[in-house]
C-alpha cells in the first residue's frame, strides 16, 4: 500500500470520541430495535480492528451505537460536506480518499490503533452485496503494519435485496449486528512484503466470509 504525501490528522481526544458514541447509540435504539450477538468477543483493550460487511449507507451509524468500544471509523471523503465535516472530524472519524493511497488517513488510522483504540474498516472499499466477495488490500496492510487482532462484524437487515437505491431501514426495523471471534491476520513475521500482505487478504477473506456465513445462520438472515 503506497503512501501519499500530505497532512496527517491528529488522534481525536477521548471526549469527542465518547460523545459520538452516546450520539449514535441514543439515534440508533431510537430509529431501530439492534440485537447485538458477541460483544464479549471484542477485546475489552488494547488495538483492534472491526471489519464490517457494507451493504448500506446506515452501517457505520449502527455499528457506532452497537460496538462495546468507541469505534474510529475509515469514511469516504465525499461525506465529509457541509456540518457533517467538523462534526465527523469532532467525534472521531477518520477521512479517507478511496481513488488513493490517501497518507493522512493511513496516519490517523494507525495513530488510533498505536493509542490502543478501535478502528473500523468496510474492507469491500464500498458499499454493495456486503458478502466480502471483494475485498481491498487496506485492511491486510492496516493489521500487518499494527500486529492488532481483526474482529469480524456483520451487519444484516440494513438493506433490502432487489433495490437499486436501498431505502432506509422501517422504523422500528431489527438490525442484527454479530461480533465474531479476533484473529490475527498477519503470519507473525512482521514481515510486509507483497506476498505476505496477499497471503493476509486471502486469510481475511476466509475468516470474514465463514464469519458472515455463521451470523446468517445464527439470525436467520
């Protein structure tokens, strides 16, 4: 993963961070009816990094008020517009451009992850199927680099198949959010060269996907 020059952000404070999680968690009980499976699986401290199957635009709100931690958050530059740009910034949220190697993003997010915080990754890039069929290398590159443990998450009941504009959610609406087990991505070398980071996605992908498969069966989805 090549690295683009330019400023890196500094690691929002712990206030801010909090108050977007009280934020998203008192909007998302109140819109939805989220059941949370396996919150106890996300290591209490230290590093780590939710990996979270992206089929609609409502995920990351969800997975803000559902995480046990408070969660930083890889966002497209696009939403950063308007009030929504000091607010995301305020709360914690990381602003990445996705057509490059975008080095204030990788910066911020590995300060996160050095500081023993929570970082958030759509490792699909973008939102679609949410069935980890593609995966970027981001997320390899991210748990490589850190040495931190990689938390499968899927979120299921956001979108509705069949629609090419998905609709938000109904009111009331259960949303299944399914914490997995943590696994380390990388082969313990410490080494980053292009074969281990293809051997680190392939091992993502496997554990992700068996992952989704699992939550599926367990919520009926």
């Amino acid at each position: 993963m090549t690295e683009r020059r330019g400023a890196a952000p500094a690691v929002p404070t712990g206030r801010g961070v909090a108050f977007g999680r009280r934020t998203a968690i008192s909007l998302v009980h109140s819109l939805y009816r989220p059941r949370v499976l396996g919150a106890w699986k996300v290591p209490a401290q230290g590093p780590v990094i939710l990996a979270v199957n992206h089929s609609h635009n409502v995920d990351g709100p969800v997975l803000l008020g559902t995480s046990p931690r408070p969660v930083h958050f890889l966002v497209k530059k696009e939403a950063f517009i308007g009030p929504l740009d000091p607010f995301l910034r305020a709360i914690g949220q990381i602003r990445i451009d996705r057509t490059a190697a975008d080095r204030a993003a990788i910066t911020g997010a590995l300060g996160v992850l050095a500081a023993g915080g929570v970082l958030g990754i759509f490792p699909e890039g973008t939102r679609g199927e949410g069935d980890f069929a593609e995966l970027r290398g981001g997320l390899a590159y991210f748990a490589v680099r850190s040495g931190a443990p990689v938390v499968p998450v899927a979120v299921l009941g956001t979108a509705r198949r069949g629609r090419a504009v998905p609709a938000l959610p109904p009111l009331r609406a259960r949303i299944d959010v399914v914490f997995g087990e943590p696994f380390t991505a990388g082969d313990g070398s410490g080494r980053r060269t292009r074969s281990v980071m293809d051997e680190a996605t392939a091992r993502i992908r496997e554990r992700l996907s068996a992952h989704l498969a699992e939550a599926r069966q367990a919520t009926g989805r």
